[in-house]
C-alpha cells in the first residue's frame, strides 16, 4: 500500500514473513495472538495493506521488537 509522507512517495515494507519463520508461528497464530484475520495478516506480508499503529505495535510486542526492526519505510523513485 503506498501513501504520501511528502513530496516523495514511500512504501511501506516489512519482514513480518521472516520474523514469524524465525519464532515458527503461522499466519494464523499471528493473527489470533493480535487480534485479526489471517487474510490481514498475509495482506500485510504481501504489501496490499498498511497496519495501524496499533495494530504495528502489536505485531512488535507479539516478536519482543520493536516496529521499525519489522516495518520500514522506502523511497520510490
């Protein structure tokens, strides 16, 4: 999902499908422990969806991490 912070256009990435194979979580776990769909969660992983801060911080709290070691913004140039 893309959104403007500026006069450049950023995107939003993640390594949320990297995080849960380390700790051996599926989808469906991660979803249950924050409180949404599974859809939601592969959404997020796949780029097709921006979490709310809420949301973020749970996902965070779920890794014991903190949201910028799972989200990142990048410039599209």
């Amino acid at each position: 999902m893309h959104f403007i912070l500026s006069e450049n256009q950023e995107l939003m990435k993640n390594n949320l499908t990297v995080e849960r194979a380390i700790k051996k979580v599926t989808q469906q776990q991660l979803a249950e422990a924050v409180g949404v769909s599974r859809q939601t969660i592969h959404a997020i992983e796949s780029g097709k969806y921006t979490p709310s801060t809420l949301l973020a911080l749970k996902i965070g709290r779920f890794f014991n991490k903190s949201v910028d070691d799972i989200f990142r913004l990048e410039e599209n140039e």
